[in-house]
C-alpha cells in the first residue's frame, strides 16, 4: 500500500468511486434546497476533525502577511518622491538610475533602514530592472495612473522588479521522533538552538523509501537523495520536556504541519536568517511587455518577483499596456512570482495578456513556488498560459487563492491553440485552497508523470470550495477534496485516459456538484480565520 504524506494515509482498498458519488456525505442541511454544510466540515469543526475513512479538511487560516492579518498601508521611515529625484514622469527617458538610487540609499542611510518610494501618477520608463533587499520598503504609487513600463528584453528568469532577500540556514537539528500531521510540535534534541521568533525550514530527505511509497520510483528524480525545506515556520516555543523517559526540547511552531515528517527520511530544522521581510507593492501599474517576436525567445521574464521574504505584500495592483508593446501585451511571459517565502498577502491584483504562452515556464500570472502560507485574494489573471499555478519542487503548501478569477487561460503548442488551466504544476503541492474561485477554464491537480522533469503527483490534500463556472480536474495522490460547485464541471476519474489518476485512487471526495450556491460557510478561509482569531 503506498503511504500518503498525510497522517492519515487513503486506504489502498478503496473502491475508485469512493467519496467521489455526488452527494455521498452531504452533511448538514435541510435537504430542500437550503444552507447545507460539508460533512468534513461541521458546525462543530476543529482542526483535529476526521472522519471515519481519514478525510478532513486543513486548517488554512495561516494564509497570508503576519498568517492573515491586514497588511500596512505606511511603513516607517522616510517618503522620497522619485520625480523629485529625478525620475521622469513623462516616459520619455529611463529612470533606472534615479530609483534605484533611492532604493541604495534606504539601505545605506535609514535608521532603521526603509521607506517609502512613492510614484506620483505619469508613466515611467525603465531600461534597467529595481532590486530591493532592505526590510521594510514600499513602493506606492497613486493608482493605475502611475506606471511604470520596463523595457529590457534579456531577462531570461529575472525579474523586472525584484524583493528578495539572502537567507542563510543553519545546521541540521534532527526529529528525535516523527513529525506528526496536523501538529504544532517537534521533538529535538535536548538543548536545541533555538529560541522563540526564529525563522525554520523543516524538512527531509527525498528519499528512496519516500520516492517508493509515493508510486514515483523513475519519476521524481530531480530531488532524489536531497534535503527539502517542506514546511517555512517561525518558532513560538522552545522547551525540555521529558518524553519517554528521556529530556528532549518541544519546539512550538506557529503553523502546523502539513504531513508527517519521518526520522526515516532524516526529517530535521534548520534555523533559517537572513529573510526579507516588511516589504510591499501598493497602486501602481506595472508592465515589462516588448516587440512581441523578441517576447516570445525569452523564458520566465516576470514584471515582479518575491524571492526569500515574509510578511509582503501585493495590493491594488494592475497591468497595462505599455508603449514598447507591439500588440496587446502586458507582460513579457510572468506576471507576479513569489518563491521559497512564506507569509505573503496577493489582494486585488489583476494581471493579464502575456505575450509569451508557450512551454518552458512562460505566461504563469501569479506563480507560487516552494512557498508556504501565501494568500492570493481577489484578484485576476486573463489571457495568460496558467493564470494561477504553483510551480517547480517540492513544499508549496497552506496557501489561499481566494475568490480568485481565471480567465481566458490558454496554451500556444505546436499543434496550436488550446486551454491552459490554474492549476499545481509540480511535486506534491499539499494542503492548498481554492476558495470561491470563478474561472471560464479550469483548474488541474493530477498526477503530470515525465511532465516538467518529472512532476508526478503534483498535489494531495488540497481543497477546491465552491467553485464557479469552468472546470476541475482532481485527481490527487491519496485524498482530494471537491466541495460545493456552481456550473463547473467535475473531473475525478482515475482512469483517466491520458494517465493522470495514475496511481491516485481512490477517487477525490465530492459533494455538493451544482449546489455551491447554498454552500455554508461561502469561503472556507474566511471561517475558518474566524474560528481561529476570534469572531
């Protein structure tokens, strides 16, 4: 039988149409068309609830900046206007140069060190890109009337914005005893370095044992034989505690676990220093597009990227398109890119018309990768290959895209054009939530095989909750969740035809086809934020 991550793993014996009955487990309701809630998730819900054949739900309240609190709108320090810096607001000449050097100097001069660089409305140009690698900046700007459009065209991965910070991580603190799911515990050894408010990786080894258990054996090869950071935490406790018999230091992180973590797959923390962190985008307009046949010989050239922070921000936010453009594009290839973070907050953001649709990582609009607890909320992605996708690697897990619309989503191949879904692109994106999203396409969670070096299974444990229009395609490794649709077409045969239920059985839990209307609660992470913080 192959062992899930989860605690709690799918039972091997499983007919492949359990859970996967419309309205098998139906739960609370009046059974005429009223309010009726999830059977996974009662009214008297908590974070440990289980069924009877190991189902539940994660708690994803942690989504988000400071794990879902509101995000600044100021940050301390001082506010530099660029025009009166010398950027051009016209758009006629570059200001590279102007900005750039107030973003050094917030570095160099502030006390503590940040600001806000604010962007009166005009249109700016930039031959150059932006790098920010001090804590606590903001780049504000007016609305959609100040605009920023960058030209270069040999981006090839880079960004033309870019957050990003340089972490450094500790030795290895190895798990005296195993991970459990759903837990905010770890057992170290005695006298553990750490302390309360640090930042963690934990994480494991892709072991031979875990590639096997998985059905991965010749698939997952990339990772094989490395350590992964699965889980991004910060420390709330550190204590000895006798267990066992024996004095061990309890770790108290702030968010739970997402799966076991097995001594056996050499699961350990390290402390982790050197993240960027109290860093944002409000109001501006953002663009990157070019001559489009230039557009289309580059790969991943994003507008704006978050690479190694916590605790950022994205807000009211849109693209345009921008002079350099020589057809309706917006975007080079990327829109907005957060990568090996956590804590991120993604609100009221619209990002569209890629010019660059075709393979090799091109046109993904909100692209998440080795990232936990972030939160994409309304907000919208049109006209791009994957509007909304995790990408690349193990140890996406606990985010949010939360009434969230795709649109128009599609894929330029050699044999033309064709649907491109948001969906989880790569190796076992776990305990993720689509919440109230509304698409005219779809969203995926399969199991991809050679896809992508090897992809494979790219989700298990992820929940799609009252979704609209469009459809899903769920076929996770051991338990998916589909709860609550409204005109969305529902995908969880295992026997799919092009191989990706391979391996996936039993069937992904459904209930509720066509009945999102008078799903209770409407967003899941709203509730359950609630519960957790306080009504």
């Amino acid at each position: 039988m192959a062992v899930a991550l989860s605690s709690c793993p799918a039972p091997s014996s499983a007919p492949s149409d359990a859970g996967g009955v419309e309205g098998e487990g139906e739960g609370e309701g009046d059974g005429d068309g009223g309010p009726w809630r999830s059977a996974l998730y009662p009214s008297d819900w908590t974070p440990r609830f289980t069924d009877e054949r190991g189902r539940f739900l994660h708690d994803f309240s942690y989504a988000g900046y400071l794990n879902g609190e509101a995000y600044p709108e100021t940050v301390p320090g001082p506010v530099v206007d660029v025009v009166a810096r010398g950027a051009d607001p016209t758009g006629a000449t570059d200001s590279s140069a102007a900005v750039q050097a107030i973003l050094d100097e917030l570095a160099a001069d502030a006390d503590p060190a940040g600001g806000t660089v604010l962007f009166p409305p005009g249109q700016y140009r930039f031959d150059g890109l932006l790098t920010v690698t001090t804590p606590g900046v903001l780049l504000q700007g007016a609305g959609p009337s100040s605009q920023l459009f960058f030209t270069a065209s040999d981006l090839h991965g880079r960004a033309s914005i870019s957050f990003h910070g340089s972490p450094t991580e500790g030795p290895d603190l190895p798990l005296v005893v195993d991970g459990e799911a759903r837990s905010h515990e770890l057992w170290l050894a005695a006298d553990a370095p750490l302390a309360a408010g640090d930042d963690v990786d934990v994480g494991m080894v892709i072991t031979d044992a875990f590639v096997d258990e998985h059905g991965m054996t010749g698939t997952w090869q990339v990772a094989n034989g490395q350590w992964r950071a699965f889980f991004r935490r910060t420390v709330i406790a550190v204590e000895d505690r006798e267990l066992d018999g024996v004095t061990r230091a309890r770790v108290t992180l702030d968010v739970p676990l997402r799966s076991a973590l097995l001594v056996r797959d050499q699961a350990s923390v390290r402390r982790v220093e050197g993240m960027l962190h109290d860093v944002g985008v409000l109001d501006l307009a953002l663009a990157n597009a070019i001559d489009a046949t230039v557009a289309r010989s580059q790969d991943r050239a994003h507008v704006l990227a978050f690479e190694s922070v916590k605790d950022a921000w994205v807000a009211r936010t849109t693209s345009f398109r921008p002079p350099t453009a020589s057809d309706d594009g917006h975007l080079q290839s990327g829109g907005v890119l957060v990568a090996t973070s956590k804590r991120v907050t993604i609100d009221g953001v619209t990002l569209e018309n890629a010019q660059h649709r075709g393979s090799g990582g091109n046109g993904y609009l909100f692209e998440v990768l080795r990232s936990s607890e972030v939160l994409i909320k309304d907000s919208v992605g049109r006209n791009g290959r994957h509007n909304f996708i995790q990408n690349w690697d193990f140890n996406t897990n606990g985010c949010v895209f939360l009434r969230v619309e795709s649109v128009d989503g599609r894929m330029e191949t050699d044999f033309g054009s064709v649907v491109g879904t948001s969906e989880f692109h790569h190796s076992l994106a776990m305990a993720n939530l689509i919440d109230g999203a509304v698409s005219t396409d779809g969203w995926g969670a399969v199991n991809r095989g050679a896809e992508s070096s090897g992809a494979g299974h790219s989700a298990t444990e992820n929940v799609f909750w009252n979704l609209r229009g469009g459809f899903v395609r769920s076929l996770q490794y051991g338990w998916g969740y589909v709860i609550g649709t409204t005109d969305t077409e529902v995908l969880t045969d295992v026997e799919d035809f092009w191989g990706r239920g391979l391996g996936t059985e039993p069937a992904d839990f459904v209930e509720g086809a066509g009945q999102g209307a008078t799903l209770a609660p409407v967003s899941l992470y709203e509730d359950q934020r609630a519960r957790r913080v306080g009504r």
